[in-house]
C-alpha cells in the first residue's frame, strides 16, 4: 500500500544519495535557508563564489579524502610530539634535568651529611626516580597538547567531528559522541563529562565506556616508553595506538547497539563549521598549559603517593624468615604480591611481576605504569645515555608482548579519577560496574588474540590452550558484528518483550 510505496522511496532514496534520510532532510533544510538567505543577504564576493573556508572544505570533507586526510594529519602529529621535538626535550629532562642535576647532586648531598641509607633510597631512588620517570615525558605531551590546540582552534577538528558523524551512525554512535572522545585525549575525566551535551540516554552511556579507549595525557608515556624501548622511537606506534582506541570504539559500538540495552537510532548530530582562521596563541597557550598542568599535578600528588609505597614494597621483605632490606628485588614483598597476579597476564605476554605490579598501579593513575617501572628497574642506576630502563625493559618483552602491554593498558579501565567520572554520570552502581568490567574484560581479550595469535604467526608462541580460546574469542567477536540485529526486524521495526517500536 502506500506505506510500502513511501518507504521504498525512501530505501531508494537513501542509496540513491549514499546517507541516512535523516540527514538529506537536514541538508535540505538547510539547503532551503541558504536559499532564503541568499535572496534576502547582499555579499560582497560575486555571486556562487566559494569562500577560502569553503574552498578547503571541499578537500579535508570530501567523502574519499577526509579520512586519509585525518590520519596523515595526526601521523605528522605525533611524529613531532613523539619521535622527533618531543624525543630531543624528553631525553634531555630524563638524561641531564633529572638523572644528572637532580637525583645524583641530591644523593651526593644526603650522603655527605650521612643521611641513613633508607632515607636515601626513599627520596632518591623511590620518590625522584619514581616521579622523574613520569615527568620526563611532560615536553612530549606539551608538544602534542600543542599541535592538537592548534588544529581545535583553526577549526579542523570541528570537521573531524562532522567527517566522524557519518562513520560513527553507521556503527550506532552519534557523531556527539567524537567531541568527548576528542576532549579526552587531554584527560578522560572531561570526556566523561562532555557526554552529557547528549540526549539520547543510551547514546550517552555508550559514549562513556567507550571514551576511555581514546588514548588520553596519562597513556602517552606508557606509548613513548615502549615506542622508544622496543621500536625505536617509531612514531607509527603512537598513531597505532590512536586509531586502536578508534577501532575499539567502532568495535565496541556495533555490537552493543545489537543489544536490547542500547538499541535504537543514534541520536541527530547538527553542528555550526566555523570558519578557517589564524588560531588565538592565547587560547592554544592556555589549552596547553591547562592540560600539561593537570598531568604534572597527578605527578606530584597520586604518584607521589605511589612510588613510595613502592619504594617500601619492592625494597623490603624476608630473607631466611627475618624482615628487612633486600638486595634482589624478586624477594621483596612487592615480588610476592604481584606474583600472586603475574599468571593471569601470562597468556598476554607479559606475565612477570613487575608487569603485573605497573598494571595495577595503572588502575591509581595511568602515568603509574611508567613510574612503577621506573621504581622497579632502579632508576638510580641510569647511565650518562639514559638508556638503562630502555635495555632492561627490551630484555623483559618482545615486540610482540610489549605492543599487547600497551594495548591491554590502553583499553583497560582508566585511573581512579575518571572511575569516579563515570560513577556520577551513570547514577548507577550496576552501570558503573558494567561500564569498568567492560573495558577490562575487553582490553584483556584483545591483547589475548593479539598475542596468541600474532605470537602463532610470528612463532613466538607455540599451539596451546589459549590459542584456542583466542581464535574462539576473534570468532565470537567476528559474529557478534555481522549479526543481523536481533531488536530490529527488516522493515525497521524494533522489538522487544514489552512493545514495539519504530525504529
């Protein structure tokens, strides 16, 4: 009947112009208020000229080019941030700033005025060390937040978030969703926040367990760790490492779009372009100052804090059934503790207990991964080159279980503060405890099929019982994204127990 006829109109329409009917009324709207305005407006420019604006929009927009586009950008990026500016600070903060002007001149001294050899250790090699290890990725970070202050406030990313609308409704997120993935990369706790300018409730819980996989300040040492550890200071890890938080999202999306909880159409995304201007340096100064100064804060306070107790923990323990100081670290009590832990990362890679140990100290603040580390291989010891931690850390991993280290910490449940974040945006216990089980149960099966099954082409791991749960894993995951959606029959109807629906 007529009915049918308007949908397949509609069907025929859609395909006919490659979008959603929802958004070819809303371009159309618009279309028709250009029209009015048109008539009504005097320009200056001649009339049909394109604006300079317009003039770029046509290329960074374009439905083929956008894309590509987006990613060289931010590989030029993170290049600068990472591997090339950003690397010349950091090793000079590391090798001379911390390692040569501060923790040496400040043992020499304490050991002159014949300071206890604890109270030594502690300052020195617990909180300067610990600490140090943190800050001495703040110029990296302060370039990036630099480079992506600039591209906020020329309007770029303003695109981006019009280019990701059109990808994101197709994997049942809302193009709202990319602005508190994009005020996340300075800190998570913001980007939860930024989820509530979204309506729709379901969009909106959505959009805060999956924002926490944009990898965010607190995750860019662990990256730049690794990257210069075991891949020779490669930029194309931290890029990796942005477009896996993207594809988590993607991921993530269609398959609990499929479920009845969050079923439905994701919610319309209209937004003003501005213009292409010359940014504001006070306002990119003052971005970057905020979120660098926000990072050094944690440094000073919850990691503090923690390298401490680290300190103690690693530093002390029982030999032959007496407690005190211990020479190796693998009899402290921290060395007991993790190994309790370290067999449930093992099918990942990385099943010793210092891993372990910088883990679970990521769940406190992610820069702890970092400082723990720091703590643990004795940061005391760094050589004029810098590069003590580095060997130590490439003799502990291998490439392959280094990059699932990175990734189970970059997808896994975010620090304390951002725990809290979700908490009171929720309102709900169960959906907090969901929302934090998600992501780590998540980061934990990904690194799993990363490692078991890269480690089965690589040869690094042989045919065994968790590769077997992997495979079994990247099939289900597989078939939970080309599944037809159980809530949602043919001619667009959803449906569930209690009544039916209009999709």
């Amino acid at each position: 009947g007529i009915k049918d006829a308007i949908e397949q109109a509609i069907a025929a329409c859609e395909t006919e112009m490659d979008d959603d009917a929802e958004s070819i009324i809303t371009n159309q709207r618009y279309a028709y208020i250009s029209k009015l305005v048109s008539t009504c407006v005097r320009k200056g420019k001649p009339k049909g000229s394109l604006t300079t604006s317009d003039k770029i929009d046509r290329v960074v927009t374009n439905r083929w080019l956008a894309l590509p586009i987006f990613v060289a950008v931010m590989a030029v990026v993170y290049y600068i941030a990472v591997s090339s500016i950003g690397t010349i600070v950091t090793d000079f903060t590391n090798d001379v700033f911390v390692a040569e002007w501060i923790q040496e001149p400040v043992r020499g001294w304490l050991t002159g005025i014949g300071t206890a050899g604890w109270l030594t250790g502690l300052i020195c090699d617990g909180i300067i060390a610990g600490v140090g290890a943190v800050i001495g990725f703040v110029p990296q970070m302060l370039v990036l937040f630099f480079l992506l202050a600039i591209l906020e406030d020329v309007g770029y990313m303003a695109r981006i978030a019009f280019i990701m609308d059109r990808i994101f409704r197709k994997f049942g997120l809302s193009g709202k969703s990319f602005i508190p993935m994009l005020v996340g990369t300075g800190c998570g706790v913001p980007g939860i926040m930024a989820s509530r300018t979204i309506e729709n409730e379901r969009d909106r819980r959505m959009t805060i367990m999956t924002t926490c996989f944009i990898p965010c300040s607190a995750k860019m040492p662990i990256i730049g760790l690794l990257a210069g550890a075991i891949f020779g200071g490669s930029s194309l890890v931290a890029v990796s490492a942005y477009f896996i938080g993207i594809a988590a999202v993607i991921v993530s999306g269609v398959i609990l779009k499929k479920t009845k909880a969050f079923a439905g159409d994701p919610a319309p995304f209209v937004m003003e372009l501005p213009a292409y201007h010359v940014p504001a340096w006070g306002n990119v100064l003052r971005a970057t100052w905020e979120r660098g100064a926000s990072y050094v804060k944690r440094a000073g306070t919850v990691i503090l804090a923690s390298t401490v107790v680290l300190w103690f923990l690693q530093g002390y323990g029982f030999t032959d059934g007496v407690f005190g100081a211990v020479e190796d670290t693998n009899a402290s009590l921290l060395a007991a503790i993790a190994g309790v832990v370290a067999p449930v990362f093992a099918p990942l890679g990385f099943g010793n207990w210092r891993a372990a140990t910088a883990c679970v100290g990521g769940l406190i603040a992610k820069e702890n991964v970092v400082s723990t580390l720091g703590v643990l291989y004795g940061m005391a010891e760094v050589s004029e080159a810098g590069d003590e931690i580095w060997a130590n850390i490439a003799a502990d991993y291998t490439a392959l279980a280094a990059y699932s280290f990175m990734i189970f910490n970059l997808l896994c449940a975010p620090c304390f503060a951002a725990m809290g974040a979700i908490k009171r945006e929720m309102n709900n216990p169960r959906w907090t405890a969901f929302a934090i089980g998600y992501m780590c149960v998540f980061a934990y099966v990904v690194s799993l099929i990363v490692y078991q099954l890269g480690g089965l082409v690589t040869g690094e791991v042989s045919f065994n019982v968790f590769t077997v749960v992997a495979a079994v894993l990247l099939a289900g995951i597989l078939y939970l994204l080309v599944r037809k959606n159980p809530y949602e029959t043919a001619d667009g109807v959803r449906i569930d127990r209690k009544r039916t629906v209009r999709a």
